[in-house]
C-alpha cells in the first residue's frame, strides 16, 4: 500500500482493568471472527499480568498482536464483553497512523454493557479497497447505506404525495393502463438490487399513474372512502414502528384497544363489551358469525366441529343483505342455506311479518333459528332495516341479533340522523368498516360483540411458545384472542390520529353532508324528463337511469354512458339492478365532493346519453 495509509505492524492495547474476576473469564464478541477472538484470548492468558487484582492499584495490561490480525483489529471498536463481570473495567485502544493517533476508550460496566466514553478514529483512510472490516465483511440488513440520501428521498416522497393529493381536481378520475405498462408486470422475480430511487420512479410512472381513482371527488362508484392525509401518515408511522399487534405490554397494543372503546361509544355498546379491528367488513361478519355459531350451537363446536349438530342452524336476513355473510356462513362449514333471504318491502327493507313467518316454518321443520341479521345500510341503495322491531322480535324468540353497519354503523356520529339507527345499541354484535365513512385508509374493519366471554371463548387459544405472563412485554391482553389471525397490523394508528386530529363531531358533519349530496342529486334527477331515480334515496346512495325505449335498450344505454363516463375519467359511477331496473348507482362517501360536481356529472350523463343514442340513430 504504498502512499496510502497503513497501519503499525503492531496494535497496542493498554488497559487499566478493574474488575474482581480474571481477564480471561471475559468473552470477546466482535466482527473479528472466532480465530482472531480466539488469538486475543491467547495472548491475554499469556500475560504475567492478565489477571486482575483487588488492589486499589490495578496492573496495567499490553498486548501486542500478530501482523496478520492487524486490520482486523480496527474492529475493536465493536468490542463487547460479556459473561461474568460483577466490576467495571476501563479499556484504552490506541491506534496509531504515521500520521495521527487517537484512542477509543471503552467502560464495560456490570453485566457486560459496553459505553463509548469519546470519538473513534476517523477511518476514512482505511476504507481504500475494503481494508476495514466493517466495509469489507459488512453484515447483511435491510436497512440504507445511506440514511441520509435516504432521508432526502423520503422527503421528496412525501412531497409529491402532498401535491397528489393537493392536485387530485387537476387528474381523471381513472386512467386505463396501457399494454406496454401492463407488460412491465409480467417480468420475472428481481434476483440484483435496484436503486430505491428508482424503484420509486417505477412506482409513480407504472402504479401511481392508474390509481383507483377513489380519492378524487367524482368517485362514487361502489362504496369507496376517500382516504385522508393524516390516516396515510398513521400507516407510514404503524410500519416504521413495525409492531405486530397480535398483543403484547405495547402502546401500539393500547391505541387498538382505545380505538375499539371509542367504535362501542359510537354504536352505543357497554364499556365491558368486547370487540377487534379487522381487515374489513367482510372478515368482521365473519368473526361475529363464528361467535354467533359457537353461541347458539348449544355445545362445544370447538372440539367437535360442526357435524355434531342435531339441527341445521338458520341466519335470517332481507334479500338485500351483502355477499359476505352467504361466504362466512359457507367459510364456516354451515353451507349457503344457512342463510334465509326474507324479500325485502319497496324501500328494501325486510319485511318482518315475512321474517316472522321464515323462523316459525324452520322451527316447525326441525331447523334452529339462530340469528337474525340486520342491515343498517344496504350496498345496493343505503336501505336501513327496522333495527328496533328486529331487536323486539329477537328478544322474544330468544335469538341472536347481529347488525352490519359497515356502511351505517357510524350514523349515530350524525345527531340529526342518528334515528335512522334507532336499536342498533340493542344488537349482540355490530360490524363496522372505518374505511368507509370515517374514510380511514384501506383497509380497516371492525366487529364489536356485547358478550365478551362469548367473543373470547370463540378463539382463544395459545401454543407452548404463547404463554401470557403478568409482566413483561407478553403482559397484558392478547388481542388474537379475538379473531382469527394471529399475526396483526397496527392498523389502528391511522383511525386514532384521525380522530385526534379532527375531532368525531366533524365526521358527523361529513355524514351529514354526504347525505345531503345524495338528496341534492335525488331532487335533480327527479326534475329532469329524462331521467328516472330507481329506487328510493334513504341514505347515501342514488341508484337512477336516463330512459329510452324498452327495458332491454335502456340497460345498453345506461351501461354504455357507465363505461364512457369511466373510460374519460370524467367521474366514478358504478351500476346496479333494484327489482328488475337497471341503472347507474352514486355512493356519495366522499369528503371531497362538492355539489359542483353532481351538476358536472349529470351534464355530462345527459350529454354522452346524446352522443349515444344519436350513433345508434346514424
């Protein structure tokens, strides 16, 4: 290495020990490898005065090392002692260089932990062709080598994302992606690094290009939150924490359960019921259906699974009723006809006198009726079932009453709607989805069951490496106790901070005000010739159709301005059929709607309506 910086042949180490122990009862952890750690230990025991004494006066101790070990030995900035040590021991490591010197001075105290007392060596010197060791064996993570240039891009990230979201009015609504970006999908797995940057600038010309679209205010299809800034920053906060919230003594733990307390608040439900976030609505039915299950079965289905049955157990709920529960009922070996579809009045609400007459035909077939499910917002319109006259009738027929407010659940934020919800507070279980109406990112569900012993009972269980304690970080409830997974994202956060942030009133208010845009669009597509609303408007929903001739030509027609609509980026309607009319549906959950946008929307349906019907003219 010449005209480049070397190290003396020789590493000097003079230390002033003070310990009640032999040196050589310390053990030696570094990067040097269990040759070269093997080698120091040698040459210590053989010292005359490699032991230490009680004295007040402590020998001192040097070593010299073999030429072969001497760049290893810069790695003694990494030294830690450990195993036995009931003293402190203070450890001098001079390093010399023809042209400067420095020391690294070590305090090991009780126990083996190690303390800088003052600066390392400045080793760039030592850094040409991988001469320190920490260059040349680095250890494997994931973590940067450069935090900084990772700090200052991390930067730029979150500040484009502010300009996304500060110029979403500026984008369509939805873009289609194009063949040759779709390609970029098909490559194989990446086996070399990439550079982050420009992984990111991947991510924003491939993914963030052809979103959803459901942040921006035309977005009404299906039922969609809008997300919100602060809820995206809980969810960069909650993975940079990085806690699995299965359970554990943790904040992380904590906030989840004040989250869980505040949506019992909201719904009306006692202090001591039970409840847990999930990843959506659907998995939230599916955790109150098996509790529901486990209840009413009358014996231990745990143990003996659900052929031990002596009588086909019977959900009820209105022919409006989403998907989900049909799939969880089926998920939990009870088969499609476990759920009992009452047909609904024409404003899409179960008739009870049907429900009524559905449980005592079951009963009198040899079926048990278990459930009865209640609606407080249907998907397809927003329909809300009578919850007060089901909670009546289930408590006279000794039944269990669960409510899905993934949509409604909420309302009761909502003074001067809260009545629409009348006896939900009255259910065994409610499921609620807070990536809906409180717009929290996806995804994040919620199920609350007024049993908590029932709720726990439905699946605690833990195996020889989960056993709870009463300190330490098991400590505390585990909260996979009451779901299915065990392994559990802090999905929490970002509920919380919103909250924090905004206060539970103002979501109320964007209730309310999404409501009122329903109304607003009601009344104009009411006004209007040639358009036709298809169902009533309860809720939030708007379910209409521009008119032509023929049932047949007038769903073509709905469903070509649909796609149109869509493939221009112009808004984000969805369809539907509501008792045999199909038309166009308008889910207003979105924060960042104004009524400009409906005017905007409806010109526009009337204007394609134009374009199409004088094509077929043509």
């Amino acid at each position: 290495m010449q005209g480049r910086a070397r190290i003396h042949d020789t590493l000097t180490a003079n230390a002033d020990i003070h310990a009640p122990c032999s040196i050589g009862h310390f053990g030696l952890s570094t990067d040097l490898g269990a040759s070269a750690a093997s080698c120091w230990r040698t040459h210590l025991a053989k010292s005359r005065t490699a032991h230490c004494c009680r004295s007040s006066m402590p020998p001192k101790l040097q070593c010299s090392f073999p030429k072969r070990f001497q760049n290893r030995m810069v790695a003694l900035r990494t030294i830690k002692l450990f195993r036995q040590s009931v003293g402190r021991a203070r450890i001098s490591l001079p390093i010399h260089h023809r042209s400067n010197r420095t020391h690294r001075l070590l305090e090991i105290q009780p126990g083996g932990r190690t303390i800088a007392l003052n600066a390392l060596i400045d080793h760039s010197f030592l850094r040409n062709k991988g001469m320190l060791l920490m260059e040349k064996h680095k250890k494997l993570t994931l973590d940067p080598d450069d935090w900084e240039a990772s700090r200052a891009l991390a930067h730029r990230m979150v500040d484009e994302a502010v300009d996304h979201l500060k110029q979403v009015r500026e984008r369509p609504v939805w873009s289609s992606m194009p063949d040759n970006v779709h390609a970029t999908f098909q490559s194989g797995l990446p086996d070399h690094p990439s550079p982050l940057e420009q992984v990111y600038d991947e991510y924003q010309a491939t993914v963030r290009a052809y979103p959803m679209g459901n942040i921006h205010p035309r977005f009404w299809g299906w039922y969609m939150g809008a997300s919100n800034f602060t809820g995206a920053l809980g969810d960069f906060l909650a993975a940079v924490e990085g806690s699995n919230l299965g359970g554990g003594n943790t904040g992380a733990a904590q906030v989840e359960q004040q989250v869980v307390d505040w949506l019992k608040e909201i719904a009306g439900f006692p202090k001591n019921a039970s409840g847990t976030l999930t990843s959506s609505g659907s998995m939230a039915n599916l955790v109150a259906h098996t509790v529901i299950r486990n209840f009413t079965a009358g014996y231990d289905v745990r143990q003996d699974g659900i052929a031990a049955l002596d009588k086909p157990l019977r959900f009820y709920a209105s022919d409006q009723v989403h998907s989900c529960h049909q799939k969880a009922l089926e998920t939990l070996g009870l088969g499609a006809k476990a759920l009992v579809e009452i047909v609904s009045d024409d404003r899409q609400r179960m008739q009870l006198d049907a429900l009524e007459d559905a449980i005592r035909q079951d009963r009198a077939n040899g079926l048990q009726p278990a459930c009865v499910i209640g609606t407080a917002g249907t998907t397809n319109t927003g329909a809300i079932d009578d919850l007060t006259a089901i909670a009546d009738l289930c408590e006279r027929e000794g039944l269990w009453f669960h409510v899905d407010g993934c949509i409604g659940g909420v309302l009761r934020l909502a003074p001067e709607h809260a009545h629409l919800v009348a006896g939900i507070e009255r259910a065994g279980s409610v499921s609620i989805d807070p990536h809906k109406w409180l717009h929290t990112p996806f995804d994040a569900g919620a199920v609350l069951i007024k049993d908590p012993k029932a709720h726990f009972k439905t699946f605690e269980m833990h195996g020889p490496y989960l056993q709870l304690q009463e300190r330490g970080m098991i400590a505390g409830k585990f909260l996979a106790d009451y779901g299915l997974d065990l392994s559990r994202c802090f999905r929490a956060l970002k509920i919380w901070m919103a909250f924090k942030e905004q206060g539970a009133a103002k979501f109320g208010r964007l209730i309310a005000q999404d409501i009122s845009f329903a109304r607003y669009m009601a009344e104009q597509v009411a006004a209007h010739p040639l358009l036709e609303l298809v169902a009533p408007v309860d809720l939030n929903i708007v379910c209409f159709r521009h008119l032509t001739a023929g049932e047949d030509a007038t769903k073509v027609l709905n469903t070509e301005i649909m796609l149109r609509i869509q493939e221009r980026g112009l808004a984000m309607p969805s369809d539907t059929t509501v008792q045999g009319k199909h038309g166009l549906r308008c889910a207003f959950n979105n924060h960042r709607t104004q009524s400009e946008d409906i005017d905007l929307f409806l010109r526009d349906v009337l204007q394609i309506a134009e374009e199409i019907l004088s094509e077929q003219t043509a």
